[in-house]
C-alpha cells in the first residue's frame, strides 16, 4: 500500500525518469536521423508530466524524504511549461548551428526531472540531489555547441561557479544538521521552533541561501549568468532564463517558508538585502549593454529581486505575489526570447539590440508582440508584468518593508529606460537591412505569449489568482 | 583511552601535512600520491570514530578509483603543473587572509556551541538502529529501504553525467574502419578462397 502512494505521488516524476531513458534509447538505437521524433516526444513527456502534475495527489512520499504541496505543483507545472517551450524553440536554431542532436531534449527533460526533484524535497538531502541532477544536465546543455569557444566557456564557467555554490550549499546543509540532529524539514522546523535557534544553524542557513540564491542568479552572485547568457546557445539562454530560475525560486520559497520557518528574522534580512542589490544592479548595469542576450540576463537578474522581494515579505500575499509573478515572468521572457531566436539575416543569428533599428517597418507583428514584451517587463499597465511588480510591491508594504519598496519602485522606473530604448529603436530610429522570415513555431510562441501579456492576464485574471492563492496557502495550513 | 587519543593526532597530523603537500608538491605524480595518503589516513579517522563502513568506502572508492583515475589522468596529460602555478606564490598571502578571516569568523560563530534543544531527540531517533547492530548493516537496513528514492535519483544523477560526457567529447570520425562481425561470418568459402594450378617450376 505504501508502495502505491508514492508511486501516486511520484508520477510525474516517474513519467520524466521513464520518458527519458526511452527517449535515450530511440536515440541510441536509431542514430542521428532520429532527433526530431525524439525532441517532439519529449515535448509530449514533459506536457503529459504537467497534465500528472495537475491532477496528482498531494503529500509525502519515500518515507518523508518527498513532499507534494499545491505550492511545489504550480512551480512545476510553470517549470514544465518553460522546459516544453524551450525544446520547441531549440530545433530550427541547434539545427543551423550544427548541434541538433538527440540528447539535447533528452538532457533538457532529465534536468526538468531535477527541478521537479528540488521542488519537491522534503530533506536536505532530496535537495542535493535534485539540484545536482538539473545542475549537471544544465551545464551540459551550456556548453552544447562544443565546437563553438564561447558556448563552452559558458559550460566551463557555469559549472566552476556552480561547483562553488553547492559546495557552500553542502557545508550550509552540513552544519544545519550538526546543529538540529536531522536532515528532514519537518523535523528541522519542529526542532528550531522548540527554542532560540542557535547561531551555527543560522550559519547554515546563510551558506544554504547563498548557494540557492547563485542558481536564481540574484546578486551578490549572479557574476556568471551575463557571461552564460551570452556564451550558451540562445535556445539554452531562453530555458535558463524560466524553468531553473523558477525551480529556484520556488525551492527557496519552500525552504525559507518551511524548515527555516522559525528562523524567518534572520533569512528576511538576507533577502531583503539580496532583493533590493538585485533590482538595483539589474536596472544600472543593464543600461550600457549593447547585446540583447546580456540584456536579458542583466533583466533577469532584476525580476529575480522583484520576485524575492515577495518571498521577503513572508506572507500569505507576499508567497501569492511570487507566484503571479512567476506565471507572468514565464510569458514575458518566453516571448522575448522568440523574437530574439528570430533575430536572424540570411541564416546567421545576430543579438546585438542595434540590429533591431527599425524592425516596425520591416516585421510590424513581432516589432509589435516584442513591444507588448518590454512594456510587460518596465511594468507599464495594463499589461501582465504591471499586475506582477503591484502584487509584489503591495505584499512588501503590507508586510512593513517600505524602504525596500521604494527602492524597488526606484529601480524599476530606471529599467524602464532601458525597455524603451529597445521601444525606441525598433519603432524610430531608421530601419537596418531586415530580418529573416519568422518560423512558424516562434511567431505562434510569440503570438500567444503577446495576447496573454494583454489583454488575456488582464481580462482572465482570476484563474490565476486563484491558483497562486491555493499554492500560497499550503504554507499556512495548520 | 591515551592510545586513541595518540592515533588520532598521529593520523590526523599525517593528513594535514600530506594535504599540505597535495598542492606543495612540484611533482604532480607526488602530489597524487600525497592525495591517497590523505585518504589513508582519513580512512583510519573514521575508523577511529567508529565508522567502519565510511572508512572501508573511503579507500575503496576514492583510493581505489579515484586516486587512481586521477594518477593515470596526471600522466597521461602531462601537464605542466609549474606554469599552472605561475602565480600561486603571488597570491599566496591573499588567499591565506581570507581563508584566515573566514577561519576566525567561523571559531567566533561556532565557538558558541549550543546544539537546539530540540536536537537530542532528533539524533536518537535516527541512531535507534544504530545501537544494536554495526553501522555497515544499519547503512543496508536503510539504504534500499527508507533511502530507497535517493538511491534511484543518485542513479539518475550519474546517468546525467555519462550522457553529458559522451556528448561532449564523443566524435564520430569519417573513414574508421570497424570490424563487422556479420559480413565475416557470411563469408563463404568461394568468395575467400581460389583455387589456382601452379605450373611445376613457373610459380605464379
């Protein structure tokens, strides 16, 4: 019987563990021509895990190693949803650069299986080993186009930086059960709530932090993901940007609101600093790039602090807010990295934001979907991200966090420059040689981000609402 | 009681220099070599400690395989480990002060050692097996029982990192011959071998 309910709880996981090793074996055994049936089918694995995920049971599993909130299956279901979009956005790029092989979607959808692993974990050691799965598969996904000096510097990068920061995760863990005689999160909340936590497992918490606040890339270690960003292959760039940042998050909302619970006092200060240092660093140092990847990362170092801002607060509202804004920054940056993906002449990829001069005169539609993209993102309303930065900022004042907020506020009046300026050089300046045609795949992606950016988040809200409140309140059911 | 606390210092002395030495070494050879000292001799720690089975693991898997992978990786490369140490001196009295700020802050934090009140009751209730059997049978009881999740997801874990290897550095190169055992077998005799009269005297 026991058997059966973690096999219950588990599924989507097992349909990812099983999907994959299939998909490894077509590979294997049907040789290169293969790749697209094996990209497709792991399209359809990752959205049959998101369909499990949905209708799955909530609970522990393993003997209290694995937990299922509706928090850590709305993270899921957004993870999914990102890893999905990205395998169906890689082929037509990893094809022109000579990297469309079979273990690319396979790799993609064994790292989505670490996410899930993360979010759900129960133990500090479930933790480890869902974050080195994704880890491992993502430095490898990093550094794919081998042949190319940047994409593997990217690789070599992340994984030396990331190293670091499991390492410091690690010995946080180490010194977290030193002190509370228990990896389990239950246990671990229950034993600091019994008493005044002790400094060691404050420590403890400090290095876990870091080492989660590194895989969001939120300063003061988001050192690598500009370089990473630019370096990887830009279908790659466009899965970093959502589903581990997501998974991250998520994992950190799910560690700082359950077993370091008692210790809320001391992990609000660290992500009240990590939060404003983000907003404000990804607003000033995005305002000197000229590559639209760097750009980007630089962005999503910035919406990862508004997002932590929400977890700061450590509400109800602030824990609903970084779900809305995790839906919304889905969209956004899904949609972007369309129109970036679709930023080619005669075949070869160009990033820099220049090459958008003039792209309104040239391709009005995706000019005008990656106008509804920055404006989503300065938080202009009443487009999708306004509604993401006012939950955000509403949660945090109502939690008494004003200095925060108005520092936040303060920083995004400043990133919305940088939004339109992309604004301004698609639309006035004059019109540089045009584009290739868009694919079909990223004009639909594009399209559809665009419409849920506005008017469809703006008309439709309440399902979201509501899914974001149901995961939020699994922290405070009692 | 004198005699554990004397083995402790000598082995616990012997890995500290011999880790000293790792990266002190100008051979790398040595330096590898030191490593499985090290490993040695934090095998007998544990021992000391009581776990046996850590101990046990420790020199099968890190002197056995790793150490070993390392030396042959070491000799096969043939790096040169002087130019990769170019700047080490330099940096010397940089890296030492912070490893030094980070070692005091970490003793002023941690000198304070007060465990949660809570945590004793924690601890037992994991050691409860603990007591009655060795630790390498308490590891079976639970490894493929409690743990059974992690020890799947760890699999997969290395899975991830043999597909990662094998797609960054496998190659397929043109004009490699292979042997096909199918077409060797199908081979029949007339296609291998002739028959020719040889004129007496006149070879062929």
């Amino acid at each position: 019987m026991v058997g059966l309910e973690n096999w219950q709880i588990a599924t989507p996981e097992m349909i990812l563990a099983a999907g994959a090793m299939v998909l490894l074996m077509i590979g294997a055994f049907r040789g290169e021509k293969s790749v697209d049936l094996v990209a497709w089918l792991s399209v359809a694995v990752l959205i049959g895990a998101a369909v499990a995920v949905i209708f799955g049971t909530t609970g522990t599993a393993f003997a209290g190693l694995f937990l299922n909130t509706p928090f850590t299956m709305a993270m899921k279901v957004l993870s999914l949803l990102g890893s999905a979009l990205a395998i169906l956005m890689s082929a037509s790029f990893m094809r022109r650069e000579g990297a469309w092989r079979f273990e690319y979607p396979v790799i993609i959808v064994l790292a989505t299986l670490g996410m899930m692993i993360m979010l759900s974990s129960a133990d500090l050691m479930t933790l480890y080993v869902g974050l080195e799965m994704q880890s491992l598969a993502l430095y490898v996904v990093a550094a794919f186009q081998r042949d190319n000096a940047r994409s593997t510097e990217a690789g070599v990068k992340y994984f030396v930086l990331g190293a670091v920061a499991s390492c410091m995760m690690l010995y946080g863990s180490s010194l977290v059960y030193g002190f509370a005689g228990t990896t389990n999160f239950a246990a671990i909340a229950k034993v600091f709530a019994a008493g005044a936590p002790p400094l060691g497992a404050v420590i403890g918490l400090v290095f876990i932090l870091a080492g989660l606040v590194f895989k969001v890339s939120a300063v003061p270690f988001h050192m690598w993901t500009p370089d990473v960003y630019e370096g990887a292959p830009t279908p790659v760039t466009a899965l970093f940007s959502v589903a581990p940042k997501i998974a991250a998050l998520g994992l950190l909302v799910a560690i700082v609101m359950g077993p370091f619970r008692p210790l809320m006092a001391q992990s609000q200060q660290i992500l009240i600093m990590v939060s404003v240092a983000s907003m404000a660093w990804g607003a000033f140092a995005a305002i000197r790039q000229e590559n639209i990847k760097r750009l980007m990362a630089y962005s999503s170092i910035g919406n990862m602090g508004y997002a932590l801002l929400g977890l700061a607060a450590g509400t109800e509202e602030g824990i609903r807010a970084v779900v809305i804004y995790m839906i919304i920054y889905l969209a956004m940056s899904v949609g972007t990295f369309a129109c970036i993906l679709s930023m080619r002449r005669g075949g070869v990829s160009v990033e820099r934001i220049a090459d958008l001069a003039g792209l309104w005169r040239n391709h009005p539609r995706m000019a005008l979907a990656l106008l509804f993209f920055m404006f989503s993102m300065a938080g202009i309303p009443p487009l999708a991200g306004f509604f993401g930065k006012l939950n955000v900022f509403l949660a945090a004042i109502n939690a008494g966090l004003f200095w925060a907020s108005a520092l936040g506020v303060a920083a995004s009046v400043v990133a919305a420059y940088y939004y339109l300026r992309i604004i301004k050089v698609m639309f006035l300046d004059d019109p540089a040689a045009p584009f290739d045609a868009v694919e079909a795949p990223m004009g639909a992606v594009m399209a559809v981000m665009a419409v849920f950016v506005f008017p469809v988040f703006l008309v439709f809200q309440s399902p979201f609402l509501a899914s974001a409140q149901a995961a939020a309140h699994a922290f405070f059911v009692r | 009681m004198i005699i554990q606390t004397i083995a402790f210092y000598a082995f616990a002395a012997v890995t500290l220099i011999s880790a000293f030495m790792v990266i002190a070494a100008r051979n790398p050879v040595h330096s590898v070599l030191y490593l499985i000292l090290a490993f040695f001799n934090s095998a007998a720690l544990f021992l000391l400690m009581g776990a046996e089975f850590i101990a046990m693991i420790l020199v099968i898997v890190y002197v056995g395989a790793v150490a070993v992978l390392f030396l042959f990786v070491v000799m096969m490369l043939d790096i040169n480990l002087a130019e990769l140490r170019q700047g080490f001196l330099k940096y010397l009295p940089i890296g030492a002060a912070v490893g030094l700020v980070l070692f005091a802050e970490l003793m002023l934090a941690l000198g304070a050692w007060v465990v949660a009140p809570g945590a004793k009751g924690a601890i037992a209730a994991n050691q409860a097996a603990l007591a009655k059997t060795s630790n390498t049978a308490a590891i079976g009881k639970v490894l493929y029982t409690d743990y059974f999740f992690l020890f799947q997801a760890s699999g997969i874990v290395l899975l991830v990192a043999m597909i990662g290897a094998i797609v960054l550095t496998l190659r397929q190169r043109a004009g490699v011959r292979r042997q096909k055992i199918g077409d060797q077998i199908a081979r029949t005799r007339e296609e291998a071998v002739t028959v020719v009269k040889v004129p007496v005297g006149g070879g062929i």
